[in-house]
C-alpha cells in the first residue's frame, strides 16, 4: 500500500512546494476550523471529508498541491483526485505543522 501511496503523491521539502504550488492549485485539506485559525497564503480549503464529493472542483490540467496539518491524509485525498482524473499531485512534507513560509491568519 505505501508504495502505491508513493507513485500517486510526491511528497516535497518545504522549498519545493514554495517554488512549485504557483503555478498549480494549493489545497488545504484541513477541515473548516482549522483552515480559518490560519492557513498557507493563497491555498482553497477543500477538506478531506468533503474531497470525493468536491474533488470535481480541481482542475485536471494542473498539478495540485496538498497539504493537512502534519502530512498524513494527502495520500488517501490523491487517491481520490486520481480516480477523478487528477495526475499531478503533490504534498508537503510535514504538513501545515512544518511549514515556515507566510500564512492567512483568521480572527
């Protein structure tokens, strides 16, 4: 199961994902709560209990860019992007928890 887990996600370092989720969509997956205390500048909330319902929201042609709060869901929310016909999907390592870039903090 890991492995398979590890060919639909690749999992980036902090750097990577700065560098790369601009030219993608940034998706916080971090239920409602959680994504208003605070939330990577520029990322959509579409938690993971609602991601087979409102996957069709994510555009096919371009690479998606996960993130929960420590990295442990963003391989069952690709599993489930990709059989909505999702292909390019990444995560950052260490979740919402490791990341040190700018952040929407809310009331």
């Amino acid at each position: 199961m890991y492995f398979y887990q590890k060919r639909l996600i690749k999992t980036l370092s902090e750097e990577e994902f700065r560098a790369g989720f601009r030219k993608g969509q940034l998706i916080d997956i971090r239920d409602q709560d959680d994504f208003k205390a605070g939330h990577i500048l520029g990322a959509r909330n579409i938690p993971f209990a609602q991601m087979k319902l409102r996957g069709k929201e994510v555009r096919k042609d371009q690479p998606v860019f996960l993130y929960d709060q420590m990295g442990v869901r963003p391989g069952q929310a690709a599993r489930i992007l990709k059989k909505q016909g999702v292909n390019e999907i990444y995560q950052l390592k260490g979740g919402f928890k490791g990341w040190n870039g700018k952040i929407k903090k809310g009331l």
